[in-house]
C-alpha cells in the first residue's frame, strides 16, 4: 500500500485529469462497483433537483486521501470536474470523524485538506463552506463514554479553529443516537454546552429510531422540541458573538483541561481493560441477547461492518448498546467514568471543589455527569448478574464494582444523597417502571437459556424458531419499557 504522500501525490494528479479513470468495459470489484453505482444514483437525483442531496458522508475518515479518493470516485460519474482553473462540482463531501483517534487528528487532517491545492478549488466552488460531521456511537464504542464527551467537545473546538484560521464557513453535523451511549440526552442542553467558538448559528443533527416516534409523532411535542432547539441554537450563537458568559464556566483554563486529560485517560484505560480481555467478547456473546438483535429484521444496515463472523471490532454501535440495555447493565452510558475521577481525587486534593465548581457552572460538564447518572439510574445490576448466572466466572463482578465507584463519585460532584435527587419525577418514573420491566428480563433470560440448551446445534427446527419468536418478543417488551433501542 501506498503511503499517504504518495496517495495524495497520486489522487492529486488524476483528479486534475479530464479523463475518466475507469476504462470502457472495466469491471470494479463488487465493493467499488456498489458506490458506483450510488453515486450514480446521486447524480440522476441531482440532474432533477440539485437540493435533492446535500453532500456525501466520508464515514471513517481517518487522512486526506480519504476524501480526496471519494472525489475521485464521484469523478467518475460526472458528480465533478476541474476545467482549467475552475472545478464544476454537484456534490461536496463531508468528512466523518468517528474513533477518538480521528477526533484527536481532525484539526489537523482539516488544516492538511484546506491547504491542499485541489481541494482549494472544492471549497472555492462551494462558497468556502464545509459540512463536518461527528459520531458519537463509535467513540463511545471505542473509548469509553468519559472518554468520547471529552473527546467530542474538544474536537469541535479545535476543528471550528481550523476552519476559522483558514476563513471557511462551516456546519457541524452531529451523528448522535437516542441512547446516552450514542449522544442522546437533551438536544437543547448539548447545544448550550457546544464549544463557544463552534455555535455559529448552524447545526444538523441526526434522529433515529424511536426518538423520532417520542419528539415528533405528536404536533404539540413536535413545536415544542423544535421551539427547544431553535432557542438554544440562538442563544448559544448570540452568546459567542457577543461573548457574554452569563455568569457561567465556559470551559476549563490550562490546568482544568489537564485534569479532565487525566480523567479521559485513566476512564479510557479501564474501558478498554474491559473489552480488550480475551474473554470479554466470548463472555458477552454468550450471556447477551446479541446473536438474536443481529436477526431482528428491523436496522437500516447489517448488525456488523464486514461480512463473516461478529466480533467486537465489527459490531456496529447501535446493537452494541442495544444488547447492554436489554440486560440493563447501560455499560456505554457510565463505564469508565467512575475509575477516571476516582484517578483524579486521589492524587488531587483540590480537585474535587474545582469539579463541584463545573458542575453547578459548566453546561457541557453538568450535561456529561446528568446523562450519565440518568443511565444509571435506568441500570438494574441485579438483573444484569442473572444473565452473567449463565458464565459465574465472567465479568459481573469487574461492571458491579466500576458502577459503584461511578455511583460515588457522581454523588460527590453533584452533591445528591442519591442519583437523580435533581428529577424526581424521572427517578420515581424508574423506580415505579422496574417491577414490570424485570419480569420480562426474567422471561427473556429463561428463553436464552432455553435457546442456548436445545436450539443453537439445530437453529432451523421448529422448536428453535419458535423459542427465537418468543425472545424476538421479549425484546420488544424490553425495549418498550427502557424507551430504547440503541
């Protein structure tokens, strides 16, 4: 494989060639020719209405060849082309930044992609605006869910930055889910605690599953929470042009960013000491109703990235944490946070004013910790240890002890006797749910066991299928009840 200079050096040259790439008769492989033909697709689309499509998303765009290679790709169908000096473009990309390593690059690869002299003329030809999009599933799913805010919110302003330095308009794109885990929590309160240099009166954001059933199925709460949105959008922008900070923390100076590095750091280390144990996944796999969301004829894309067997590397994000919520263990909204305070405290007396500071000041540190204590305040580890009762010898213990250090470490910063001593209304909603939920996590546990001891050697007998029905049904009933799928 090339190396990145020399794919840039190459992509550079055939993207200023009038020339198609691909010979008549050629034939791509399957891959190549699927986004191909998507791209085809795109461009009759756009023929017939050019607002029809906004731009083409670089999902895992880890360099600058990677979007210079999707350019390339749409070039081949006429989606763009440069005429002597000037590009003629139909259809713009947007970059994806998805793993902590790629939020951490971001800044940089934008700065490397601005300053290339082809994608100059990209953003000449589109008014110097970029669309940026950020996930929030994969970061979570790969660093932890400390790990991924912290994460996130510094990319944001970092890559504002850079746009900035290099006087382009941009939009954020938000790629948040309807769980904790995948961004969720409340959209106005995320917004008011974006990055100050990032609120520049333009956002998008995604919303799926049955967040869109909760927010927009009725008229009134449809207004409502588009009333919600517009008014912190608004105020957030109106706040960084005039810098007004309401009396607020609106981000940590030198040292707080340090200490919350600390705290990224040491949450991540425990994360993946988690997932990263050869048992782990094996363990997972097999207590999890896992094997039979990835059968649910209900997602918009495969339960994993590539073909062949699943494995964590594979799983997609969405049945990764849809499979923690059924055994409401919620492991993606908390795990990780209580080792990387507890880090923190112990080496820094001073620590613990400074974070009881940001949480009654800062909107994007109370925002993280609330949505992390309303996650775990939905968990139920008792019933979590009746699906570990299937492998005694796994993990139940390691997810007891970190929640508990979560558990204390949120009542130390916010200052509650318990969690959710801040809505009462949603923690007595939790605690009057439970009773009715755990009876079918108690059904749902019988049929895997039953599954496990009689189906898995003949999974297309009758018995099988029936017995996979009834835990298809169980976690509906499950999902109903937790308000979430993943």
């Amino acid at each position: 494989m090339l190396a990145e200079s020399r794919r840039v050096e190459l992509l550079e040259r055939e993207l200023r060639n009038p020339r198609p790439l691909l010979a008549e008769g050629y034939r791509p492989s399957p891959d190549t020719a699927a986004v191909l033909d998507t791209l085809g697709v795109a461009a009759e689309a756009l023929q017939r209405d050019g607002n029809s499509i906004g731009s083409y998303v670089v999902s895992m765009t880890h360099s600058v060849s990677d979007v210079l290679a999707t350019l390339l790709l749409m070039k081949e169908r006429g989606l763009w082309c440069i005429d002597g000096e000037d590009l003629h473009a139909g259809l713009h990309v947007a970059p994806l930044f998805e793993t902590i390593d790629d939020l951490e690059r971001g800044p940089h690869l934008l700065r490397t992609l601005y300053e290339n002299p082809v994608y100059a003329k990209v953003l000449q030809s589109n008014g110097r605006f970029q669309e940026l999009m950020l996930g929030y599933s994969d970061s979570d799913k790969d660093g932890g869910y400390w790990m991924s805010n912290w994460a996130l919110y510094q990319a944001q302003g970092r890559m504002a930055a850079a746009c900035q330095e290099h006087q382009v308009d941009f939009r954020l794109f938000h790629g948040r889910g309807g769980t904790v885990g995948r961004g969720g929590g409340r959209a106005n309160r995320a917004i008011r605690a974006a990055p100050r240099n990032s609120c520049n009166g333009r956002l998008r954001f995604t919303e799926q599953g049955e967040v869109i059933t909760f927010r927009y199925a009725l008229p009134a709460i449809a207004r409502r929470h588009l009333e919600q949105i517009v008014n912190a959008v608004v105020l957030a922008t109106a706040e960084a042009q005039s810098d007004c900070r309401n009396s607020e923390v609106t981000g940590p100076d030198e040292s707080g960013a340090r200490r919350l590095d600390h705290v990224a750091s040491a949450s991540m280390a425990a994360y993946r000491e988690l997932i990263d144990a050869p048992e782990f996944w094996p363990w997972y796999a097999s207590i999890s109703p896992i094997e039979h969301i990835s059968r649910l004829p209900i997602a918009s894309r495969p339960v994993a990235r590539h073909g062949g067997a699943v494995d964590f590397d594979s799983l997609r994000a969405i049945p990764w944490v849809f499979a923690w919520t059924q055994m409401r263990y919620t492991v993606p909204g908390w795990y990780g946070l209580g080792s990387g305070f507890e880090s923190l405290l112990e080496g820094d007396p001073d620590a613990l004013a400074v974070l009881q500071e940001w949480y009654r000041n800062w909107p994007f540190f109370r925002a993280v910790i609330n949505n992390a204590q309303h996650e775990m305040a939905r968990a139920r580890l008792a019933v979590g240890r009746l699906y570990a009762s299937a492998k005694p010898d796994g993990f139940d213990t390691v997810l007891q002890e970190e929640f508990e250090r979560a558990r204390k470490v949120i009542l130390l910063i916010t200052e509650q006797e318990a969690l959710l001593d801040d809505n009462p209304v949603i923690q007595r909603s939790i605690r009057r749910r439970n009773p009715y939920t755990d009876v079918l996590n108690v059904l749902q546990v019988e049929l895997l066991e039953r599954y496990g001891a009689c189906c898995t050697a003949a999974p297309d007998s009758e018995e099988a299928k029936s017995v996979r029905r009834a835990i298809f049904v169980s976690i509906n009933g499950i999902a109903a009840a937790m308000q979430s799928t993943g």
